[in-house]
C-alpha cells in the first residue's frame, strides 16, 4: 500500500471513531456564521446517533432525509435518530427512528467520492417542508446558503442555534488547484468558499445542505481542517447524484 493510501486508510479509522471521516484533519463545519430561524429552514433535520448529536440533513419528502454517506455508513440503523422541527440543539422536536438506510455501490470512504445516502424514516413527519433538489450543476460564481450546528471554530463547541452562511461556488478546476496533488476532486464533488474563507462549515455540518437559488445543490461532505484559507468545502454535487436520489426514492419512499 503506497503512503498517501495508508494516510488516508488512517484518516478513516480517526474519523469513523468521531462519527465524521477523515478524523481531526477533514471535517465540516460553520464558523462565522450568523444564527438561522426554524421558520426560514423546516427542512433542515440533525442526525444523532446513539442519543448524541452527529450530521446535519434535509427532509427531500415529508418520510426522507437527505444525508452524506459518511455520516451514516457502518451505523446501526436502530441507533440512528432523526430530529425535525428544531432551530437548537436542546430542542427535541419532532423524532423518527429509520426504517430504511441507502448508501449508493459507489460510495468510496477513503476519496469520498458519492458521498451521499437517502434515510427513510419509520413514519412520516405531519406537514413537513420539503427543500427541492438542484437537477443540473451550479455555475461557479453563485452564492449559496449553507446551514447547520457545527463548531464555530476549529476545536471548538457544536454551535446550539442552528447558523447560517453564504458562499460562492468554486470551479472544479479551482477547487483541485488549491487541493494540489493532496486530494481529487472527483466528478460528483462540488466547491464553495469565500475569498480567504472567513466563513466555511466545521465538525458537525457534514451531511447539511448546499442552498442555492433555494433548492438543493450539495451535501457538505469534506474539508481539511475548519476555514483554512488554502482550502474550500467540498461538497457532494446533487446533479451527479441525483439519480441515485430519485430511484431510491422512487423505490422506497
């Protein structure tokens, strides 16, 4: 096995023992960010597993839940909690356990690549909201929102009030030049980040949604570190995905 496998394969089992891949190095997060309201993002869900809190996700139907693989993969589903209806982590809310966990074949934990998973939840959630999903690719150059309850900083707390932040797409090839020959951005990934990236998700966004034109995107799903300025978000692109999403929906929804 060559070195930059093992680092990687290393990554992982940090990761996976803290619930997000890629360990300390490679998580998401909002930092910056400016508190959201339950009123502007009902569809906006945490994940907790084994009773604490893990990822963000959406709801895409009113009994699923939009998510990054890596937030669920190799979890027991009966340990998985679903929390809808909240703007704080103190808040209960609505809660579904899962009834159906789908991660795609082509899935890869040690790149990332297809980081995405559909949750189908044991009933559905009474008038839930519903976030639409983006079919075609997003320009770079647009602002889109970002939310969730991750760390404020690096190494710092999960945030209670659910944050807020805007951040402009990046180009592929942008996004690989900033990643140099460290990491590949594959076909399904997407990048957004801000000139010096002030503002940027941390530990605890993974699996939250990429906003843009107020439908779907992305699924925040990797960075190095929290609002480093060398390197973007890196986010799962729905428009490379979304079959995936659709036929799982389709079948199981």
């Amino acid at each position: 096995m060559c070195q930059f496998s093992r680092q990687l394969v290393l990554q992982l089992i940090l990761g996976l023992a803290f619930g997000h891949i890629y360990g300390q190095q490679m998580f998401e997060r909002i930092v910056a960010g400016s508190p959201g309201t339950q009123q502007r993002y009902p569809y906006y869900v945490r994940l907790h597993y084994r009773g604490l809190f893990s990822c963000g996700g959406s709801l895409v139907r009113n009994n699923a839940v939009l998510t990054a693989a890596h937030c669920v993969k190799d979890h027991s589903v009966k340990k998985l909690r679903v929390h809808a209806n909240t703007i704080n982590l103190s808040d209960i809310g609505v809660v579904r356990t899962i009834k159906y966990m789908l991660v795609p074949k082509k899935y890869d934990a040690e790149t990332a690549n297809y980081d995405v998973a559909v949750l189908i939840l044991s009933s559905a959630i009474p008038s839930a909201t519903v976030i639409p999903l983006h079919k075609d690719a997003i320009p770079a150059g647009t602002s889109c929102l970002v939310i969730g309850h991750g760390r404020t900083k690096e190494n710092g707390v999960f945030s209670r009030q659910l944050q807020e932040i805007h951040v402009p797409v990046l180009s592929r090839k942008v996004c690989q030049r900033k990643y140099l020959s460290k990491f590949v951005i594959t076909q399904s990934m997407m990048c957004a980040a801000e000139r010096g990236n002030k503002h940027a998700p941390c530990k605890g966004d993974s699996g939250g949604p990429l906003i843009c034109n107020g439908k779907q995107a992305g699924i925040v799903s990797w960075s190095v570190g929290c609002a480093r300025v060398k390197y973007p978000t890196v986010y799962t692109d729905i428009s490379k995905v979304y079959r995936f999403i659709e036929n799982t929906l389709r079948m199981y929804a």
